[in-house]
C-alpha cells in the first residue's frame, strides 16, 4: 500500500514538472506581474511620506524667511542707466524721469555745481549712472559730459554718505585722411564702402548742397576727392571726426574744388577763387530726394483737376531729415490744413520759404526762433491732403511763389585784401599736405 502511494506521489511530481516545463513563460510572466505590483504599492507608500514630510518643510517658518532672502538676493542691486539728453531736458528733469529722490537729486547736484552750470546741458550727449535699488534708491556713482574731451565721474563714498569727485580727460590724437574714387553707384555707397564715416559724407553734401543736386546732377564714373580730420583716443579708436578740410566734385571731367578757411566770421568753404560755396539759399533742403513734381500746372493728385503747384515736391523715405534752406526766423512751425505739419522760414525781406507735410518738427523748432542754414527743422512725412511721403517745398520771393529750381542767388562771401591772402597760404598748405598723403599711400 505505502509503495503504492509512494508511486502516485512521484507520479504527480513528474507530471506537475512537465507541466512547469510547458508554461515556464506563463509562470514566469505572472510572477513578474505580482512582483511589480509588490513594487508599486510599496513605491506609493514612500511617496506619500516624503510627500508629507516635504510640505512640512516648506509650512516651516524659517524654511519661508530663508527663502524669501535666496529670491531677493536674485534680484540685481545695481542697475547702470544711459540717458540721451533732450532739447529742454535738465539735470533735475532727468533724474527725476528716472524716479531718483529729492534728497539724492540735490546731493549730487550740490558737488557738480561748483564747477559746472547744470542748466547747460548738450542735446544728444549722454550721462550714465548706476543706482542702488535696495529700499530707497541711491546713486552710485554718475557720468556728467561737460565737452568731447572732459567728463566729471562722481562715485559714491559709503562711509562719508557723500561724492567722491574725480575730472576725466580723454587725450585725442588728430590725423588727417584722403579718400578718392570713382562713382559707380552713388556718392553715399561709394563712400561707405571706402570707410568714410556717415557723419563727413553728410559734411561734404551739405557743402556742395548749394549748387550740386545729388539725385540729377551726378553721373556713372564722375569723381570725388575728399580730405578730412578724425580723432582718434589712447587706444586708436576714432572718437569723432572734424572738419572736411578739402573737397572736390569732378563731374563729367569737370573739377568743383573747395577749401576750408578757418578765420573767424569768415569761417567757411570757398571755391579756388575765395568765393564762398554758400550761398543764400541752398537748392535742394534735402539729400538723397527724388524731384517728383515741379513748379507748375498738373493734375491735382487728390482733387482731381488742374491746379497751379506752387512749389517743389521732393519724393523721400518718411523720416528723412529736411534741412533749413538758409538763416532765418521761424514764422510758422504747427498744423497748416493740407499742408500737414509746415514750418515757414523769413530769411530777410525779400525771401521766405515753406516746407509742408512734415512727419514731425525737429528738435526745438518753434515759432519766433532763429535757425542756420543746414540746420533740421523736420522730417519727411505724409501729413495733410498728400499721398505719400515727400517734401513740399516754396520758395517765395517778395510775396510772390517761385520756382526754387531757377532761382539764380548770388554767392556769400568773397574774401578780399588780407583775408584773400591768407587764404591762398591756406590753400597751398592744403594742396601740400593732399599731396603728401597720396605719395605715401603710392
């Protein structure tokens, strides 16, 4: 009997081991699938602790305190500022743009007005300051531009809860440059691919502005000769640029030539001859425009009928700078109806002139102030009845509108006796020194 049971018994494990060997993968299959969910459950369990224990954390009080003092501590402290000074902007104004308090504005201001007038400010130069943002801010130090080559530096002395003064003098070094060459496309590109700086190709336009119209009178391959000053800093970097010293438009073969005189009230361009390149007023008050009406009867482009047009429209880029024809007074600088924003010019008793549909006025242009000639009383626009962006431009002549582009006016300035004199020992030197410069560079 017991050989019997015995029998059964390994009978069964034989047959329970066959069947493992053939569901081995099954078998397998769901221990794994107990074992994750073993996992799991266990895995949740610890989350919900930590979790638990991680909040109580952040709920702790001084958890907060050290937290809130990490962030403000990511905030910057300092803050540095560069404010471009505007037409009738002063120190005080600007400081206070800047939400600066009374009490800072006015120790700052006691240090620099012992040396400085701060009510002279210069338009387009820039002061820099750094400010401490902590609580009430504070002015760490500041920049003041007194001229191109000084600036006042005041630094903020901690333990004394004052100004540290300190004067900042850049030493410039003059050196003198030519350029020539050829136009293939227009004078700006050929210049600005020479490296002439922007500022002495505006220079040298406005010089010739008077009887040269860049937009008609210059052709392919006509030539340009420009001598000119740069300043350059203690590390030969270009500072700024000065005066063109020379300058020549050979247009079809044809030289223009001018030379810089430098004496007081006769300061100025002349040709060869000492006949001053200025004239009453300039031809075209705009550079780089397009000639797209003339004086004369047309078809009114918004009224639809024939009309007398009274002036000179000029096509340009809206923004583009529109320059004072000549010296004079402003008469008018507001809204003129169709004529958009217009400023009118009297320049002397026989001649007054307009320019209409301005985008904006210029920096300080007002009505009973007096303007130089080149100097930007606006910006090109579509203002008032017009259909595009272009200067309008009158030119009128004892009451009486004209065509500015036959307008025939006389030269300024002839020099005579002894300023004749000295300018020809001028021009020799000049022609000298060009001379000089392009035997080096061969």
């Amino acid at each position: 009997m017991k050989i019997k049971i015995q029998k059964d018994e390994n009978n069964n494990r034989q047959r329970f081991s066959v069947l493992l060997k053939k569901n081995i993968e099954f078998v397998f299959l769901l221990c794994t699938a107990v074992s994750v969910i073993i996992l799991v459950q266990l895995f949740n369990f610890v989350k919900d602790q930590k979790k638990e224990n991680f909040f109580n954390i952040f709920s702790n009080i001084y958890f907060e305190k050290t937290l809130h003092s990490i962030v403000r501590n990511l905030e910057p402290k300092y803050i540095d500022i560069e404010h471009k000074i505007a037409f009738g902007e002063n120190f005080t104004s600007i400081l206070k743009k800047h939400e600066i308090p009374k009490n800072e504005i006015n120790l700052a201001k006691s240090i620099l007005s012992k040396t400085e007038n701060l009510n002279k400010l210069k338009n387009n130069q820039t002061i820099k300051f750094t400010l401490d943002l902590e609580n009430e801010k504070k002015i760490i130090s500041l920049l003041y531009p007194v001229s191109r080559t000084k600036k006042i530096r005041i630094t903020r002395n901690l333990i004394e809860n004052t100004f540290d003064y300190k004067e900042i003098i850049t030493n410039l070094n003059k050196k003198i440059i030519y350029k020539e060459a050829r136009i293939l496309n227009s004078l700006y590109r050929t210049a600005v691919d020479l490296d002439v700086q922007p500022n002495i190709i505006i220079e040298f336009a406005r010089i010739y502005g008077f009887q040269i119209d860049f937009q008609r009178d210059i052709q392919k391959n006509d030539v340009f000769q420009i001598l000119y000053e740069v300043f350059h800093d203690d590390s030969d970097k270009i500072y700024e640029t000065g005066k063109v010293l020379y300058a020549n438009m050979i247009l079809r073969g044809q030289k223009n030539e001018l030379y810089y005189f430098d004496k007081k009230k006769f300061e100025g361009h002349y040709d060869k001859n000492g006949k001053s390149a200025k004239k009453a007023l300039m031809k075209t008050p705009i550079n780089g425009a397009r000639l797209s009406s003339s004086f004369g009867m047309r078809k009114h482009p918004i009224l639809g009928y024939n009309k007398m047009h009274k002036g000179t429209d000029f096509a340009a880029p809206e923004g583009t700078p529109v320059m004072a024809s000549g010296d004079g007074k402003i008469i008018r600088a507001r809204w003129c109806g169709g004529g958009g924003n217009c400023v009118k010019i009297k320049h002397n008793s026989t001649y007054s002139t307009v320019y209409a549909h301005l985008s904006k006025f210029g920096p300080g242009i007002k009505e009973g102030k007096r303007v130089k000639q080149g100097k930007i009383i606006g910006y090109v626009g579509s203002t008032g009845m017009s259909t595009g962006p272009h200067l309008h431009y009158e030119v009128i002549e004892n009451g009486k509108k004209i065509n500015s582009q036959k307008l025939k006016l006389p030269s300024g300035k002839i020099l005579t006796k002894e300023n004749r004199k000295l300018f020809e020992v001028k021009k020799i030197k000049t022609n000298v020194l060009k001379s000089e410069i392009i035997y080096k560079k061969n």
